[in-house]
C-alpha cells in the first residue's frame, strides 16, 4: 500500500485528535510494530525516545489522565514525499492535578513505512512551558518522584 501525502496528513490530523480525546491504544495502534516516537527536548524525567508499541503504550497510557488539551487543525508543510510528513499544530493545555494552562506550540515530522504506519515520529515542543504549568522545576520535579515512589 502506498499512501497518498493527503491520506498521510489525514493520519498526522487523526493522530492528533486520537490524543485530544485520550483514546491512546486507538493512537499508538497507528504506529508500526517498532515505531519511534522521538522527543528531541523531554520534561524532566520523562524518556526522549521511546520504540515499539508496548513501550509506547506504557509511557503515554496516562497522558489523558494527566492532560485535557484541545489541538489546533494541524498547518501541513510541503516535502519531498517519501512518508514524510511535517505540520505544526498548537495546544491549548490544562494539567489535571494542578488546573495550571498553557498554550503549547508542537512541530511534528513523522515518517510513514510502506503500509501507512508510522515508523518515527518527531515531536518537538517546549517542554518548561508544562513544567511551569506544573509549579515550575521544583515542584514538576516532586511531583514525579512522588508518582515513581507509588
């Protein structure tokens, strides 16, 4: 199967929906089976890459629990084709267990394999804006030791 750049865009704008409403399993079921999925900048204490759907499924399984954000229409930027896509989309974000806001800038470049899967995905962000949604470094910081700890 050989996807169409606009088939390839509807996916990137269904990815982002499929996050918007916390439907995870539904999200990580559009990555291939050894899919990447790449944070170039990571909050503190979270990976900056992640492969394969289990592992992706651990690390983001909570991300509906912790955020209520509402995505912007991704804008989709021209390539050369190859499974290669690249938009920019905001964020307008909430954390749960703290009610702090911030609006979030994100540039996505994702590469698709052959079966319209995706093989890595890219995702760059402003990590400190999270952060200080959360209280800053300190209290971000102990907020994640207090989850590892249980």
């Amino acid at each position: 199967m050989t996807a169409t750049p606009q088939e390839l865009q509807d996916l990137v704008t269904r990815s982002v929906q499929l996050l918007a409403d916390g439907k995870i399993e539904e999200w990580v079921d559009l990555f291939a089976e050894d899919g990447v999925l790449e944070f170039p900048y990571p909050a503190w204490g979270f990976p900056s890459r992640m492969q394969g759907r289990a592992e992706l499924l651990a690390q983001m399984g909570l991300f509906g629990q912790q955020l209520e954000v509402e995505f912007s229409a991704p804008e989709f930027y021209p390539t050369a084709g190859d499974g290669l896509v690249i938009a920019a989309f905001t964020g307008e974000c909430t954390l749960r267990a703290t009610g702090g806001r911030y609006h979030q800038t994100y540039l996505s470049v994702v590469r698709f394999d052959a079966q319209g899967r995706i093989a890595h995905y890219r995702d760059f962000w402003n990590p400190w804006l999270v952060m200080e949604a959360a209280g800053g470094e300190l209290p971000w910081k102990q907020a994640l030791q207090a989850l590892a700890q249980g």
